[in-house]
C-alpha cells in the first residue's frame, strides 16, 4: 500500500512529531541532558515506524516536501543576518584567532572525511556526510546538504547526514565537559581565572530583545534578503560551480546586516528574526526527519562507525592539544575546549550546556561564554556553508 501526504499534511505531520519530541524531552531525561532536538526525537520515531512498515510490506509513504525547502532558505537566511562584521572587529584578537581555529576545524573534518573515506574504498561524498556538514553543521545543515548530495547519486545522502548530525550531539556532549575537567585539574589552571569585561555580551543581549510589533517587519526582511539572494544565486550558478539553494539568500542577508549596522539607515530586527529562523528550523528539521529511509544505512553501517569514530578522534585531539594551546593555555582555553567539543560535533546549545557543566563547577569564564555563542551562533554555519561547498566542487 502507497500513502502519499501532500505539501499540507506533511507540514501537519512534521509539527505533530515536533510536539511529540517536545514531550518526550520534558519526559526523559537522557534527551534533555544531551539536547537533542525536538523534531528529531520525534522525527526519528516517525522515521523507525515508516522503516518497520517498508521492510515488512505494509506501506510505503511518500511526502511533498515543497516546504521544507521554503523552510530551509528561512531558517538560512536568518543565519545570513547573524554575521556582523562589527561585532567580529569589537571581540578582539582573541575572536579573530578563535575564528581562525574553528575553520581550520572545519576544513580538517571534510579532509579526514574524504581521505578516510578513499581508504575505506567509498565515494568521497559519501565522507562528505560525516564531515562538517553534520559535525559543526548539525542537523539543519545536514537536512540542507542532504539533497544536494544525493543530487550527485550518492543514495541516501540525507539519512547518513542526519544519523551522523545525532551521533555528534551525543558524543558532543559526552566528551566536552570531561576533556575541560582534565585539563583544569591536571594543568591546576584555577589560579589562570581573570575577570573580563562582559559589556559586549551585555551590548550584544540589546540587540537581541524582542518586541511584538516588530515580528512583521522581521517577516519583511527575511523576504527581502531571499528575494536579492535569488539575483545573488543567479549570478552564483554561472560560474560553473553547485551552491545549495540558499547560499544567495545568506549573502544577502549578511550584506543587509553589515550596511544597516555601518550606516545606521535601518534597524535589523535580530531577536525577531532569531525566532522566527528558529520555528522555520523546526519545521525544517520535523520534515527532513520524516522523510528519512533509514533502510539506506543497511550496507554502510561499518564504515560509518568508522567515519564517526575518526572525527570524535580529531575533536579531541584537535581541542585538547592544539586549540587550547593557541588559546591561551589557561582556564578560559579549557572551557573553550569543553564548548568547542558541544558546537564542532553538535549545535551551541550543546556547547553552552559543556560550558555551563565546567563552569558551575569551577568558576564562569566570561571570555568562553563570549566566543562561543559569537563563533557558534553568528560565523560558524555561514563559513561552513562556503567551505562545504568549495569541497564538493573541489570533489
């Protein structure tokens, strides 16, 4: 039997999973510990049960998801709107150097991807799904690139993305709290603490206050930066080169942020615009769950473990010995490296809750609850987005 959900009732069906995820959460505390995203919990179940019925021939489903791709540029666009060049010159060397690290990061996972994935005997796409794209990506990037991988013939590229985006989580998690705690106690960096300035935190938390009548012209402005990034992507294809769909709309959005910041002729609405991304995230994630065809990751299930298994090895090394080195060596490098370990292999609020582990424990590090949240939040996926796809052209 063949079941087809029209555009309609797959967004239905992607917000009951995200409010069953949502109960699950508040129900079981292993989800909320690890934060592990509403629409996935409950994607994922959908995803286990649709699995069940194509195996045994009960049904096949199959879903319009025209909107996850509308959803997706959203949620994109309001990515764009996050990369204030401003903000990155007032952070200081230390935002610089950091921001450094993190796309040497970045790159260093596609290159362990890819090579690993040539010494396994897999197409280098195929490692493409457990590099960046799922690990400093997560899930909303993985839901995003998915399909442009499986434009390239790499069958059930979406699915590895997003079974890989959800072993980071976890393993994110798991190791950042405790690789910081070694290295405070085993180097006694406690008496490294310094009290810094935490204005521009206070500063940057302004900008971010919310006000009900103004969800309409963050609406706008959304539609704006997508309607310009469709001349921006235009212009990108010719080229030669593949760009996902909403690479136009970031530049735009990025463009738009920097004029307004610089000349003060129009007000971005970020805390308005952060939380509309982030419904438009949720509903993008509920869908990509959904569709998922989990029975894909049959015949590549060892090499994945593999694939995995290198970059949870390359966090930590990469974080433990070279990140919190360059960084200072002291106690604010150790939280760095604890929240380093939640983003690079999860989302920030993975980061946060490592740091906020650390911390209440020892003492805050208003240096690492700085970068963290700026990198994470504003640089990370916009650089990231660039880098995949200098690889996948590369490839």
């Amino acid at each position: 039997m063949k079941i087809h959900l029209d555009m309609y009732q797959t967004l239905a069906l992607a917000v009951l999973v995200l409010l069953l995820g949502s109960f699950l959460k508040k129900k079981i505390n292993f989800l909320e510990r690890f934060c592990i995203p509403s629409p996935v919990i409950g994607g994922l179940l959908f995803a286990i049960m649709t699995c069940i019925c194509y195996s045994t021939h009960i049904a096949e489903f199959s879903f319009d998801d025209t909107l996850r791709e509308v959803c997706m540029v959203f949620f994109f666009t309001s990515v764009g709107f996050q990369a204030n060049l401003k903000v990155l010159k007032s952070g200081g060397k230390s935002l610089i150097v950091f921001l450094a690290l993190v796309i040497f990061l970045i790159m260093l996972q596609n290159l362990t991807a890819v090579g690993l994935s040539k010494l396994l005997g897999l197409d280098p796409l195929i490692g493409m799904c457990t590099g960046s794209i799922p690990m400093v990506g997560g899930h909303g990037t993985a839901g995003a690139f998915g399909p442009v991988l499986e434009d390239f013939n790499i069958a059930g590229a979406t699915t590895i993305c997003t079974a890989a985006a959800t072993f980071g989580l976890i393993f994110g998690s798991l190791i950042g709290g405790p690789l910081g705690k070694r290295l405070i106690e085993k180097k006694k960096l406690l008496s490294t603490i310094s009290h810094e300035d935490d204005s521009l935190l206070v500063e940057d938390e302004k900008k971010h206050e919310r006000h009900t009548n103004m969800y309409a012209a963050a609406v706008f402005q959304l539609i704006l930066a997508i309607g310009l990034g469709t001349i921006f992507s235009m212009f990108l294809t010719k080229t030669g080169l593949t760009f996902p769909i909403y690479i136009g709309a970031m530049l735009a959005a990025a463009l738009m942020r920097n004029i307004s910041e610089y000349s003060g002729i129009a007000t971005i609405h970020m805390g308005e615009i952060n939380d509309l991304g982030g419904i438009c995230l949720s509903l993008f994630l509920g869908m990509a769950m959904i569709t998922l065809k989990l029975w894909e990751l049959a015949s590549l299930a060892l090499p994945l473990v593999i694939l995995l298994a290198a970059q949870v090895i390359l966090i930590c090394i990469f974080t433990y010995f070279i990140e919190f080195n360059i960084m200072g060596h002291d106690y604010d490098a150790a939280v760095l490296v604890s929240g380093t370990c939640g983003f690079g292999m999860g989302a920030t609020p993975n980061a946060m809750a490592n740091m906020q582990a650390v911390c209440d424990k020892y003492e805050p590090s208003v240096k690492a609850y700085l970068l963290i949240p700026l990198i994470g939040s504003l640089f990370a996926d916009f650089i990231n987005s660039l880098v995949i796809t200098f690889f996948i052209n590369l490839i």
